[in-house]
C-alpha cells in the first residue's frame, strides 16, 4: 500500500469528517434556536455553530442547555412524601398566611411564582458582612438539638472552612443529625479528606449532582448557587456568603469583602426547608424526618415570601421577579449586585420605571473579579443614562451583596444576581420581605453603602481607551453565553 493511498485515505476521513461537524453544527444550530431561551443566546450559539463547528460543537453540548430536564421539581412531580409534605406545609402555612395591607395586589404575581402565600409571624434580621453572619449561622448550630441543614455553593478548606468544618463534626459526635450539601462545580478546589473527615463523624455529605443520568453527563452549565443553613426547622439563614476566607475579608486581591446575609425565624424557615428538601431529595433520594409544622417567630410579624428558583422551573421565574418588582415600584428601586448582564425585559423594566420618575440606582463593585461580566456592565450605560438611571462603584474592597429595595414596603435578600446566569441558568433563592421596619434597615445599610461609591456616568465610559471600549462590546456580544 503506497503512502500516496495512504494519505488520500486520510484526507477523505479527514473530510467526511470535518463535513460531518458541519452537518452536526447546522442541526446544533436549529436546536439553539428552538431551545435557547433568549434571542441573543439564540443567536450567537447559531453563527457559532455553523461558522466554526470545531470549537462551537462540544462548548454548545456542555454549556448550551437552560433548561435542566433531569431535576426533579418536587412541587409538581416529585416523589410521594415529599408531595405529602408539600400538602401538608400548605395547610399549617394557611394558618399563617398574611393579606399585605395597600400592597397585596401589588405583589401577588410574586405568591404565584413563589407556589406559596406571604406568611406573617416572622421575624428577619439583617446581618452585614463575615464576621457578623458567621458568628450568627455558629451561635446556632451549637445550640441546635436536633438537625443541621448546610448548603453552600462554595466552600473552601481554609480558616473559616476548618471552622465550620470542625463544629459540625462536634454536633454530629453529640448525636445530632447533619446534612450538608455543596455544588460540585463551585467546590472543584475542596480536598476530597475535607469531606471524608465530615462523612467519618457522621455528617451526610452530598454533591448536588447536577451531572447525575447520562443526559448530564457533561453538563457543568447549570450550578446550585444557594446559600442555606437551617437549624432545627425554627431558624434560617440565607444571604450572598459563602464559606471562605475571602468572604471574611482575608483576601490579598479583593480586601474588604461587602456582602449581606439575614437570619429568619418564623413560618418562613418551614418554607426555606422545603427548597433545601427538594434539593437533598435531588441529590441523594432521600428525605430524613425533619420538623415540618410551622412556628410563630418568638417576637415580630414580618410578612416574607419565601422564592427559590432556578432553571427547572416552567417560567423564567428570577427574572419575571425582577420585572415584576420593577414594575410596581413607585418611588425607588435600589438594586445591588455583584454582576449586572441583565436580560431584555429587565432592561425594559429599569427604563420604564425612571422614566415613571422611580429612583432607580443600582450598585456595583468598582473591583472586579469576573473581568467579561466586568465589561459588560459598562455597555448598559448608554441604555440607561437617558431614563435618569443611576449607576454607582463600591470603592473599599469587592461587593457581592444581592439586595433590592423597592418603595417603602418591599426589600429581598438572597443568592440571585442581577445577570444570566442568575436569571437563567442557577438554583436561587430570595427572601422578599414586607414589612417597613426591615425595610428601613436595608436603606440606612444601603445609604452607607452609597455613601462608599462614586457615580458612574457616560463621561467615564468617554474618557476610556478605544481598547477598553471595544473589549466592553465583545463582552457584551459574549454575555448571553457568560
């Protein structure tokens, strides 16, 4: 056999080959657009697809999907206990189901989307920073009696790892039940002995499992971003941090670490555990006994809406939260949030209430740590100088707060970031409060922060280099896919 065979032998594989990608591309492509659930999104992954296959084919396969087919959403399809559960929360939270005064028409599309009421009897109390959440979520945990439920996106071994690494190992030794849960993609740096050490004492240790069935396999597109600790079903915690010694202001790079989470006590922790429950079921097939009849706050009677959402929900349901918050504002909207790439019905919401005459700000950080997400926040300006939005820079340290403030009565704290991968692709959960005293507290916390940042306007963006403006739009063409 002459090499001249030989190498026309490979050029014509090499060709079905290439020819075969193209094909591959071209009916990728078709499913982009039937599938993807933003026009922009649509779009690019179908140029891609068919203009270079090569590239395009595996990055579509692995990060194209918004839609996780493989979880199961317990409200609608989940197993017979859980269902049961369900029910049953739905009877005891009748009992406390709050009518908002002036404000229940305002807000009921956010009782539809949440598939359960406002409850009152609630108390919410913010906490600002490391230091004073850590020192909260440890102070129960050594008081729980009976169950600890973790979930985190993150979570490292370091200093304050170690810390609660340690303290639940000692509960777990008191015979107390301890169920953590993490993403895999955002704990791919914790040591497989962290884990051991916990699973060893007794702590029952999941992954989420967003790989889990063959369909999966390769999907590391969708991520559990929720940040929960629940004690005893009688107190929960849900807020932006994560465990990390960056996150107590111990990072060389970032320095000051903004961020906010909340303590809860009331009906609405039941609520909290029902997201962490459909999660563990997810993830492990099992349903411990937990407590699951509601109990009044010891003091207060805050009214909270309790939100998880995320990509195998039937609608968009953190971005029509957004909107619809947006949207029924009459005053004010403060929106803070680490990443801002939001979608186009978000956009048309800002605009519309500025233009209405709401004061609409939003903050950011002047630091950043995602620098594509970085860039394209600045491509909004244009969009938005003209309504009489208002942009705002963190100066000391990284923000990643994810707070909104809407008029007098309404404020969230939770895990949803205002850009795509929140609104689309992530497992959240915001805690909406109405009640005004709480919402006094979330604007003198936020005054302060305003008072930490400088105005962003379209004379800084003018006064950058042409290089740092053409990076801003290619990132703004990239962030469908961010």
């Amino acid at each position: 056999m002459s090499l001249e065979f030989l190498h026309a032998h490979f050029v014509a594989l090499i060709s079905v080959f290439a020819a075969l990608l193209h094909v591959l591309g071209i009916v990728s492509s078709a499913h982009a657009l039937m599938t993807v659930r933003t026009s922009q999104g649509a779009i690019a992954w179908a140029v891609s697809l068919i203009t270079f296959p090569y590239a395009a084919l595996p990055l579509y396969w692995i990060f194209g999907r918004n839609k996780f087919q493989g979880y199961v959403n317990a409200r609608r399809k989940g197993n017979q206990v859980l269902r049961q559960i369900i029910a049953s929360l739905e009877a005891y939270t009748e009992k406390y189901s709050a009518t908002l005064r002036g404000a229940s028409g305002r807000y009921r599309a956010l009782e539809e989307l949440a598939q359960l009421p406002f409850t009152g009897a609630n108390s919410a109390e913010l906490l600002i920073d490391g230091h004073e959440t850590f020192g909260a979520i440890f102070e129960a945990i050594r008081e729980a009696r009976h169950y600890i439920l973790v979930q985190f996106f993150i979570i490292h071994d370091d200093e304050i790892g170690r810390e609660l690494q340690a303290l639940l190992i000692e509960k777990a030794r008191q015979g107390v039940s301890v169920y953590l849960l993490y993403d895999e993609v955002g704990c791919h740096k914790l040591p497989s002995e962290y884990r051991q050490r916990l699973r060893e004492a007794g702590v029952d240790v999941r992954p989420f499992n967003t790989r889990k069935g063959w369909r999966n396999r390769f999907q590391i597109n969708f991520r559990n971003h929720r940040k929960i600790v629940i004690v005893d079903g009688r107190v929960a915690f849900v807020g932006g941090l994560n465990v990390g010694d960056e996150y107590m202001g111990r990072s060389p790079r970032f320095g000051p670490w903004r961020d906010t989470h909340a303590r809860f006590r009331g009906p609405s922790v039941t609520c909290v555990q029902l997201s962490f429950m459909e999660d563990w079921y997810w993830a492990s097939h099992e349903l411990p006994e937990l407590e699951w009849q509601p109990q009044a706050a010891p003091s207060g009677n805050q009214h909270i809406l309790v939100l998880p959402t995320g990509p195998a929900d039937e609608h968009d349901t953190c971005s029509l939260f957004f909107c619809h918050a947006i949207h029924s504002a009459r005053q004010r909207v403060w929106i803070v949030s680490p990443y801002f790439v939001p979608d186009e019905a978000v956009i048309s919401a800002l605009q519309l209430a500025a233009l209405r005459g709401v004061d609409v700000r939003i903050m950011l950080p002047l630091r950043p740590d995602h620098r594509l997400v970085y860039l394209a926040s600045f491509s909004y300006l244009p969009q938005f100088t003209m309504p009489g939005i208002r942009f705002y820079r963190y100066k000391p340290g990284f923000l990643h707060q994810k707070v909104m403030l809407v008029d007098d009565d309404l404020a969230s704290v939770g895990t949803a970031n205002l850009d795509n991968r929140s609104l689309k692709l992530n497992f959240e959960i915001s805690m909406v409060v109405s009640d005004r005293a709480f919402v006094a507290d979330v604007e003198k916390m936020l005054e302060t922060d305003f008072a930490n940042c400088i105005r962003v306007t379209m004379a800084d963006y003018h006064r950058r280099s042409p290089l740092f403006k053409l990076a801003v739009k290619v990132a703004r063409l990239l962030s469908p896919l961010l």
